[in-house]
C-alpha cells in the first residue's frame, strides 16, 4: 500500500471503517425464524374475586361485649321531677300570696262577724289547715285588683262544722269601690248561708286607687 493511501486511511474515523470493513455474509440471526404458534396459551378464570388476609385478629362476638345501660329513662325522670318540683313550688308561693293579701283577712272578718254562720258552724270559725301546705290553708281563685276582679273560694271550720266559702266581687269602673256578687258558705250538712256585709274589698280597692 502507497504512502497516500495509508495517510487518507489515517484520516477516516475508525467507526466508517468499521462499518465498512463489516461481514456481508449471513449469520445465524439472519437464519428464518419459526412461525408463532397458532394455540392460544389456557386461560385461567376464578369463580370470585380474591379476599385479602386479615391484617388484625377478629372482635370478640357481640354478645361476649358489656351492655351499656340506656341513660335517656334516667335524665327523663329527672327533668320530669324538676319540672313537677318548679310547678308546685309556683303554686305553693300564688297560694302563699293569696292568703297574704288584705282581701282575704277582710272576707275572713266578715265571716266570722256573721251571726247566721256562727250558729251554723259555731264559735272560732278559722281557716281549715292542710296536710299538704303544712297546716295553711288553700285559698283557690285569683285575685287581681288592677283589673277589678275577685273571685277566691276556700274552707272554713268551726267547732260545730265546716264548709266552704265562695266569694265573688267586680269593679265596673276605675276609682268606685268593689261590688259583691256572690258572698256565702256552702256547710258540710247541705245548708247554705249568704253572707251580705261591707264590701271586703272597698277599702283595698280604694287604696289600690290611690
């Protein structure tokens, strides 16, 4: 080889050599391959999906568990009984103020000033106590002098008898005095007294008025 060839060759990179110095003849993976096979390969079915593994241990059966009593019946009864214990506490104080009031000591006086009811029930004719208002008496009714209205009812005793007074009285107009409508004591034996003194509530309502 000429000194000119061997210098060009020097100048051609390595790899164009190479390719170009490449066999040309046949090899082994240049050999046909064999054809695919014309069989699908089996395919596998489950009748479910899969189920994981437990990860923790089981709960222990509902029935092995403590039963926990139900509180709602608990906190019923105690609201029950603090509503029930809030109403006869109001009763009790209306009550309270209704035998405190002037319009009843007067009813009381006249009542016992009566001759007709002193013969029917006897001397010492006195408020009927009971057990339940530790021995007061129960004073039914209302009374409301602002708007000219009494209408009160409670039991009276003696030491012949006992019975019940009704006492009834209005106001038809702002500054006149109350009118009695109903004033008697119904006794325990049936006989009925009517009672027609002073106005009880003349003097109240004249200094309500005021």
């Amino acid at each position: 080889m000429s000194a000119f060839c061997r210098r060009t060759r020097s100048l051609v990179p390595r790899r164009v050599l190479f390719l170009s110095e490449r066999r040309t003849y046949a090899t082994a993976t240049q050999i046909p391959r064999p054809p695919p096979p014309t069989e699908e390969p089996p395919t596998e079915t489950f009748s479910a999906p899969s189920k994981p593994k437990l990860y923790y241990t089981r709960p222990p059966p509902r029935d092995d568990l403590p039963q926990i009593q139900k509180r709602w019946p608990f906190i019923l009864a105690f609201a029950a009984l603090g509503v029930s214990g809030w109403a006869a506490f109001l009763l009790v104080a209306m009550n309270q103020e209704r035998l405190s009031s002037s319009v009843v000591r007067q009813i009381l006086k006249a009542a016992r000033e009566d001759k007709a009811l002193q013969a029917a029930m006897g001397d010492a004719i006195r408020f009927e106590p009971t057990w339940y208002l530790n021995g007061n008496p129960w004073i039914s009714g209302s009374i409301n002098l602002p708007q000219g209205n009494v209408d009160v009812s409670f039991r009276l005793k003696g030491h012949k008898g006992s019975g019940t007074l009704y006492f009834t009285s209005i106001r038809k107009a702002k500054g006149e005095v109350f009118t009695p409508l109903r004033f008697k004591v119904i006794c325990d034996d049936g006989s009925v007294i009517n009672i027609v003194p002073q106005s009880p509530t003349s003097s109240a309502s004249g200094s309500h008025s005021s």
